[in-house]
C-alpha cells in the first residue's frame, strides 16, 4: 500500500504535530496545509542534509520539510535507496508519497555518477531513479573527467546532471570545457561556498551562467578574510536576498534550496532553523 505523510505512525504524527505548533511561533510564520514555499515566483526548498540531526528515513525526510513549510527538495539518492532499495515501483511510491504531501523532488544526489568506478549500466539506473521520481535532474560535485563522460549519455537520457561546488569554484571554473560537453550539464551553485572562497560577486557568476544555472544552495558564510564561518542568515557576508531578488527580477527558473551549516542553537532543532531561514528568504520576494 502507498503510504502518504498522513500514515506515517501515530508517533510520528504527534511529534510532527508538535514541531508545527513549535515552528508556526516563528514571526510572520505561516504554514498552508501542504506548505507552499514558491515566494514571488522564487521557489525555496531544501536539500536532504539539513535535516543530518533529525530522524533519517524518506518518510521522516517528508515530515521535516512539510514542518519547515517548505514545498520542495533535493534529496538524497541515499534517501531513496533506502526506502526503495533499487526497484523503481517502490521509487514511484516515494514519488506519490511526496507529491501526496504537497513537496517536489526537484533533484535528486547520486554523488558517484559519472566517477570512472562506476559502470554505465549503474548511471542509467540512476537516470531511470530521475525520470521515476520526476526529478529532471542529478547533482554531483562539478568534475571535468565526470563532465566528459556524463555528456553525451545525459543528452540521450534526456536527464540533467548539476555539477556542485565547495570552495575549490572560482568566476572561471565554468569558462572551460566543463559545459561543452553536453547541453544537459548544469550548474548547483552553493553561492555560501563561492563567497568564502572568493571576493568577487556570486551574483554577477548567477548573472553570467543563468542559462546553466538548475538551483543553487543558500547558505549564508563569512568572507576568507572574515574567517569563512557558517552563520545564521544575515549574520555572514554571503548575499542570499541579493541573489534571490536577481532571480525574481529576471524569472530565472532557478531553485533555491536552503543547505543548514550553522550550529543549531539549544533550544531549537533543524526543523525550526529551516523554517526560519525560509522566512528570511519570503520576507523581501513577497
């Protein structure tokens, strides 16, 4: 049987009930039963890890981003595999499962795909995983080796592959030949990243690959020179609004998924943290 978020136990339940009422004291925090996330045409997600001190399990994944009022996810290929251990039916399922609850999987982390370990056979699974989830796209840290083998079998698949950044991207990483190699490589911008490593601006990098760009990460770092700590949003030097409102300006089809990296105070949890980064978000787009 399909199990939707509201048959998960009864446990579970209860403590998802407890973690709205909990979340929804937030200021200006309101969340619609299916929790719609898309701020003045800027859809705001997360991405699986954020919730890396919460219950793991697809179902509990589920659960913590409906509580933060979000409507959409990155989600781990670990996630998936778990709950569907390779049949595509039971992928299928965890699509329903997360559609029932208002929330796209948007994109999906097969971190290993194109390495050279890894056979063919393995990567069209991974494509098949996409197109079962209705994920349009795989992301993985960017790799010119990985690039140059994914390209052609992305563009027959017809399935995206982002490439991810650390801190090892500069303003010329995607200058080279990264993207040639085929139509459906994209970028996943960790635009948090990007700023503690550079002094240059990320939003002039989203400005000049809008078209390559699939969705970037929001998180909000300190500069090298202000010592490139995770902070509360607001508190580092990252601009989130800044490249949020470009995104709006110009309709950029663009996720933005929120990735939690600051310490969690005490007297809160990643759900609440998510919650209140999506706020900082919604505030200047609606």
């Amino acid at each position: 049987m399909i199990r939707s978020v509201n048959q998960i136990s009864r446990r579970s339940f209860i403590g998802s009930m407890a973690a709205i009422g909990a979340a929804s004291m937030l200021p200006g925090c309101a969340f619609a039963p299916k929790g719609r996330s898309n701020f003045g045409g800027v859809q705001i997600g997360t991405i699986t890890y954020s919730y890396r001190s919460m219950p793991k399990g697809a179902e509990a994944v589920l659960q913590h981003c409906v509580n933060s009022g979000l409507s959409s996810i990155e989600l781990m290929g670990s996630t998936v595999e778990s709950y569907a251990k390779g049949d595509l039916a039971k992928v299928k399922e965890l699509r329903k499962m997360y559609e029932d609850a208002g929330v796209d999987i948007h994109i999906v982390k097969y971190g290993d795909i194109g390495n050279k370990n890894v056979s063919d056979e393995r990567i069209n699974y991974y494509f098949d995983v996409a197109k079962a989830l209705g994920s349009p796209c795989i992301t993985r840290e960017v790799s010119e080796e990985a690039a140059k083998r994914l390209g052609p079998m992305v563009d027959k698949a017809g399935v995206k592959v982002a490439f991810h950044n650390h801190t090892q991207i500069t303003q010329t990483t995607y200058d080279g030949p990264i993207l040639g190699y085929g139509k459906n490589l994209m970028i996943n911008l960790d635009i948090g990243h990007y700023v503690a490593a550079n002094d240059d601006s990320v939003v002039k990098l989203i400005e000049k690959y809008q078209d390559r760009i699939y969705s970037i990460h929001l998180k909000d770092r300190k500069t090298k020179a202000n010592g490139q700590g995770n902070m509360p949003f607001g508190e580092g030097n990252t601009p989130v609004i800044e490249a949020l409102k470009f995104i709006q300006k110009n309709k950029l089809p663009i996720y933005a998924d929120i990735e939690l990296e600051y310490k969690i105070p005490e007297n809160s949890d990643a759900v609440k943290e998510v919650a209140r980064c999506a706020q900082y978000c919604k505030k200047p787009l609606v």
